[in-house]
C-alpha cells in the first residue's frame, strides 16, 4: 500500500499537470489501465488511451487553466482533493470557476488507478 507522501505527490502532480498545461507529465500519474470519470455518473474513460483523449478533449479550447487547492487528503491508498479550476480564454481576464471534489485511489508504484470527479453545474460561476 502507498504510504500518505506517495499519494500526496500522485495529487500534486495531477494539480502541477492541470496548472503547467503538461499533458505528458499529468498522463504519466496514471496506470496503463486507470480509470477516470469526470464527472460521477459520466461514461469512465479507462486506459491511458481514454484518459489522453479526455486530455485533448479539454484542451481543444485556447483556455488556459488555474487550480487553486483548498486541500489534499490522503488516507491509506486514497486521495482527497478539494480544489476550485479557473478558466480563462487564452488573453482574457474574464471566463469561469468551478468548485470541485476529485477522489483517487493510487496504486503501490504511486499511480492512479481510479479517479473520480465530483461537481455539477452548481458548482461553477463566471469571471469579469
């Protein structure tokens, strides 16, 4: 089992990908058959294959993207991140916020094996 450092670095690193737009370092977190669901009750994107194109999928956009973390929690083999994403089109001030609750469960070679992404339209306003 991974011990609380291991899964404490897999959600920093997944918050240092998002922050940095570093597609390959944010799909190196994840083993070769995690699954990611974004959010709860969406279709699982499983494998590494999957996880990119949901990658891609969001950066299809000129967006660039801010986390700011509330709080990381870890508790034996899983993660708790509390974080709010800001989004912003590429030159603007303005664009949007949401609010959301990533769980993960991380693997003993300090991979995720399963994140799960938990936020809805309340959870998101906009920017001036």
């Amino acid at each position: 089992m991974p011990d609380a450092k291991q899964v404490k670095t897999a959600l920093q690193g997944y918050i240092d990908g998002w922050k940095n737009a570093d597609r390959e370092a944010w799909l190196a977190l994840f083993a070769k058959d995690a699954v990611l669901i974004d959010p709860v009750g969406a279709e699982p994107n499983t494998g590494l294959e999957a996880i990119a194109a949901f990658w891609d999928r969001i950066h299809e956009l000129p967006m660039s993207y801010e986390p700011v973390v509330h709080r990381i929690v870890a508790c034996g083999d899983e993660g708790l991140l509390v974080f709010k994403m800001i989004s912003r089109p590429e030159g603007s001030n303005g664009g949007m916020t949401m609010e959301i609750v990533d769980t993960f469960t991380i693997n003993d070679d300090g991979k995720i094996t399963q994140l799960k992404a938990y936020w809805d339209n309340g959870c998101m306003g906009m920017l001036n």
